[in-house]
C-alpha cells in the first residue's frame, strides 16, 4: 500500500507534466502561426502583394494544425514519459505531422497555381498559348496532388512494423499482383495514359470550343478519366479521356479562334443580287463583331423554285461568329421583305384556259316537217 501511495502522486505529476508539455507545445505553435500569418495580412494589403495573400488564403488553415503539431515534436522529449507511452504518443505525433504537411504541401499548389494564373489571363481574345499551359498545369496539378496523398498515406502506413512486415510480404507477390490488376484495371490505366498524352501534345485544350456527339461546347474540366464539355444550353457532356484520342471531333479553337460564320438565304429567281450585297456591305462593315476579314455574298445553287445565297462573315471567335450570323441572317430577311417583298419565295401554278362548250345542234321538229 506504502509504494501504491507513492506511485500514484508520482504517474499523476508525470501525466501533469506531459499534459503540459502537449498544450505548452500546442499554444506555442498556434501563437508563431498568428504572428506569422499577422504578419503576412499587414504585407499584403500593398497592390502588388499576390503571393502574401495567396499564402494567407490557402495556408492558414493547414498551418492551424500543423505548426502546432510541429511545435508539440520538437518539445516531446521534455514529457517525463516511459519508453512504451512515449513510443505511443510520439506515434501519434508522428502521424499528425506528415498528415498536416501533406494538407500544406496540396494547398501549396493552389499558391502555385494563383501566380500562374496572374500572369497569364484565360480570358484574353487570343489566349491560344494560355490554354496549352493551363491545360498541362491542371493535370500536373492533379498529379501532384495524387503523389502527395499517397506518399502520405504510404509513409504513415510504413511507420507500424506490422504494416511493413505486410508491405514485404506483398512485394514478393508483386508480379502476380501487377497482372492481375493490368487486366483489371485496363480501362482505367488507358485512360491514365491518354490523359498524358492530351496533357502534352494536346488534341484538346482547357476552353476549347468542340462540336462532339453533334454537341456544341467548351472544356470545362480535364480530369485523369474524363473530360467536362459545357454545352452551348448550360448541360455539362461527359465523355472519357480515350475518346478524344480514338474517335474524331471537332475543334474550332486547335489554332486560333478566328472562325467564318456562314448564313444561308432563299428566295425567288428575281432577287437582285447585286442590291442584296450592297445591304450586305452595309449592315457588316459598321459591327463592331465583324473582324474585318470576310464579308462574301455568293450565289451557290439554284433549285428548282429558288436561289440559294450564301452568305460568309468573319468574326474573331465561335460566340461572335453565331451572333452575327443571327444579325446578319435578320437584317437581310427583313429588307427583302421591305424592298423586294416580290423576291420571297414563291410557288408559280400555271393552267390552261378551260375550252367553250360546243354549240347545240337544232333538229327540225318531225310534225312541221310533215
């Protein structure tokens, strides 16, 4: 009883003095997180300061957790603690800290990818060179991000001697496990492979405008399996990454984004073609969407109750390409009907006078003729 009596003020200063130590390293970390991050929202209310305030918007919740946890590491060996309850605690710690770090080294590549997209714009007109690099940055982003949970994970895994008791064990049967997950995952791993490859020689681009499955759109998202088409109506087409590498589509913006716009009119074989044009040159050479390129008015078939008038405009991409078709399209319908109504279509019907009836022949009447 005499040594259970000693023993117990004993374990309970020790388990004081490790609960001190765990909170004294926790407060300390989350007092040089605020300082730093104080810091950082003093630096970054200049103009210029992109990074500062790029690192307080992503880090600062991370650093909550992980300053702390590297603080409480470093201060551990002051715990007065037993090897087993110390192998334990530091364990934990140990987990925490890769965990937290891998939280910062993820949010990290969001900072990296705000100073790319500050100096290079998506939104500009010709933004050709910008697509090709935010395409590869998105993937390599999500490749990052991969490696870093796994490695993560791998190493936390790596730290209990059981799992690598486990670990070693599995590589001896690596090679009947490959095949069997080649087969397995063979669409999967094909999809992998064609996102590196769009990734770097690049059939598709971020903001690409496609015409795919008879859809109009343009890339929203590339991911390792698929790719998000955002359709012309707001719907999102999903299709997978070996699509665009087996199957053909469309892609108005490969090179630039200049595109013709083509309108298509009928009318009546008396139009005057020559007037058409002119109101043509007229409606075009004023706006503001027309690039200055094209602007062709050709008489490109004729059927058998109408003209068919083809109509070209140049516009700088594919939205105001179609919007000044639809202007063009109305101006021109709206002056035929305005000076030339005659010239709309028509159907002629042409017939035959009917034929007078032949005159009645008058016989004599048989009494009077007797």
């Amino acid at each position: 009883m005499s040594d259970l009596g000693l023993d117990l003020p004993y374990q309970l200063s020790i388990a004081l003095s490790t609960t001190g130590v765990v909170l004294g390293g926790l407060a300390l970390g989350l007092l040089i997180k605020w300082l730093i991050f104080w810091l950082l929202r003093i630096y970054s209310r200049r103009d210029d300061a992109l990074l500062p305030r790029s690192v307080a918007r992503w880090l600062s919740r991370p650093s909550t957790y992980f300053l702390p946890v590297l603080t409480l590491s470093f201060m551990l060996p002051l715990a007065p603690l037993g090897p087993k309850p110390f192998e334990v605690l530091r364990r934990v710690v140990e987990a925490a800290l890769i965990s937290t770090f891998a939280w910062g080294l993820v949010r990290t590549v969001n900072v990296v990818e705000d100073l790319v997209q500050q100096h290079y714009r998506l939104g500009e007109a010709d933004n050709l060179r910008v697509r090709k690099l935010f395409t590869q940055l998105q993937f390599v982003r999500k490749l990052v991000v991969s490696l870093i949970v796994f490695l993560a994970v791998a190493l936390i895994l790596m730290s209990f001697a059981t799992v690598r008791k486990i670990g070693t064990g599995l590589l001896t049967s690596a090679g009947i496990a490959s095949v069997i997950v080649g087969f397995a995952a063979q669409r999967s791993i094909s999809n992998l492979l064609a996102g590196f490859q769009i990734a770097f020689t690049q059939p598709i681009r971020l903001d690409d405008v496609l015409v795919v499955e008879g859809e109009w759109g343009r890339v929203e998202e590339i991911t390792f399996t698929y790719v998000v088409l955002r359709i012309w109506d707001e719907r999102r087409l999903v299709l997978p990454l070996n699509y665009f590498i087996e199957k053909p589509f469309q892609n108005w913006t490969r090179t630039t984004s200049q595109l013709l716009g083509t309108v298509f009119i009928y009318t009546d074989y008396t139009i005057p073609v020559d007037a058409l044009r002119a109101e043509l040159r007229r409606v075009v050479e004023p706006h503001p969407l027309w690039d200055r390129r094209v602007c062709v008015l050709q008489v490109t078939d004729s059927k058998e109750r109408t003209l068919e008038l083809r109509i070209l405009v140049s516009a700088a991409n594919s939205s105001q390409a179609f919007d000044l078709r639809c202007e063009v399209r109305e101006r021109l319908v709206g002056f035929i009907q305005r000076e030339y109504p005659q010239c709309l279509p028509k159907t002629r019907a042409v017939t035959d006078e009917p034929s007078r009836p032949a005159a009645t022949a008058i016989l004599p009447d048989a009494g009077l003729a007797g």
